[in-house]
C-alpha cells in the first residue's frame, strides 16, 4: 500500500480577513510540519486548490458579511 499526504484547498486567501479561520497561524504551522516530515521520510506531498474568481470571490465575501 503507497502512503501520501494530500493537502487540500490551502491558499493564502483564506487567511485574510473577514475569512480567517480559527487559531490559522497554528493551523498553518501544523499543515507546514506534517509536510516538512513527510518529505524527511521520503512520503510524496500532493497539494490541490483551486481558483475563483473575482465575482465568486465576491459573492463568498458578502455571505461573510451577512453571517
């Protein structure tokens, strides 16, 4: 069986404001370590994100807003 580490849908802009989630700077730092000790032990790291744009991006600001 083959062993991964996959991170999903990290970017940076989900770490401004009004967005942020809670503790991110902790949140980040774990994210950064699981990826540092899969790369030492030679486990691939797969990343994927995906792009919006400025309208959606717009719209998902407002529903923050809102709520």
């Amino acid at each position: 069986m083959s062993t991964a580490l996959v991170v999903i849908d990290v970017q940076q802009g989900m770490f401004r404001d009004p967005l942020q989630p809670y503790r991110s700077d902790e949140m980040l730092a774990r994210i950064r370590d699981l990826q540092d000790r899969a790369r030492a032990e030679g486990v691939p790291v797969v990343t994927r994100s995906e792009e919006h744009t400025s309208e959606l991006q717009s719209r998902l600001h407002l529903v923050c807003r809102l709520l």
